[in-house]
C-alpha cells in the first residue's frame, strides 16, 4: 500500500475513509477491496501457516537398518 499512496498523491485507507462520509461510491469500493484483500490474504496467510505446520509436526519416517 505504500507505492499505491505515492502513486495515488496520498494515504489510500485516509482517502476512502473520508470519503465515506459522503458516500462516495467509489470510496466505498476502495475500503470495501481494502477489507476483502486483507481478509483474503489472511485465509491465505493462515492456510499456508497450517499446511507446513502439519507437515513438521509429523514423526520423520523410519529408515530399515
């Protein structure tokens, strides 16, 4: 988010924020994709965390003698 504020001429979540107040619909769509994109890659975020959890938590197999 910090190129997109550069790029946008100043701090994106302040402007669509703001702009809510006036129900501005395109300030509404940029929290609303804030909101998803960070929920989003939360799920993701947690997702991977769980799947190389559960991969070191298994014993290491056994190797015959």
């Amino acid at each position: 988010m910090g190129a997109g504020g550069v790029l946008a001429g100043g701090c994106t979540r302040g402007a669509g924020l703001s702009g809510v107040r006036t129900l501005s619909v395109a300030a509404l769509l940029a929290i609303t994709s804030i909101g998803v994109g960070g929920v989003l890659t939360q799920a993701l975020l947690s997702r991977a965390g769980s799947a190389g959890a559960a991969a070191s938590a298994r014993p290491a197999p056994r190797q015959a003698a």
